[in-house]
C-alpha cells in the first residue's frame, strides 16, 4: 500500500517517528493520521532528510499545534 518495506517500518517505529498501535498478536495496526505520516516521512527522506530530523519536525509541529490551541483557547475566554 505505501511502498516500503518491512525494516522501514519497524525502524520507523523504533525511531519513535511514527507509534502504531499493535494487535493481541503483536502486528502493527496504522491509523489513517499514521499513514499520512508514514507517506510524509517517506517524502522527506526522498528529500535527504535522517529520521531524527525528520522526527525533531514533527514534534516541533505538534508543539505549535498545542500552542495555538491553547491561544485560541485564551482569545476566547478574554473575548478576543
């Protein structure tokens, strides 16, 4: 479905770049979100980019995502 192999799967996971969750059995079951980043993530190593960049990239962008919540969070509650 995503075109990669197996090993970049796991190291994916091993990496801490993308946690799906796992099955009684132990598969790994990816949600959509998780597939969306596994397409990203192989688009930015296409680019040149290691997993650690690219997993330092996606923590930052959560980070502004929080953040930006939490403003809008404050802007509603002060009436702005």
């Amino acid at each position: 479905m995503l075109g990669v192999q197996h090993a970049f799967l796991r190291r994916l996971d091993t990496e801490h770049v993308v946690r799906p969750a796992r099955s009684d059995g132990g598969q790994r079951r990816y949600s959509r979100d998780e597939i969306d980043q596994i397409e990203r993530v192989t688009s930015l190593v296409g680019e040149g980019m290691s997993l650690a960049s690219i997993r330092r990239i996606a923590e930052l962008e959560d980070e502004v995502e929080r953040l930006r919540d939490a403003l809008d969070r404050s802007e509603g509650h002060t009436g702005g």
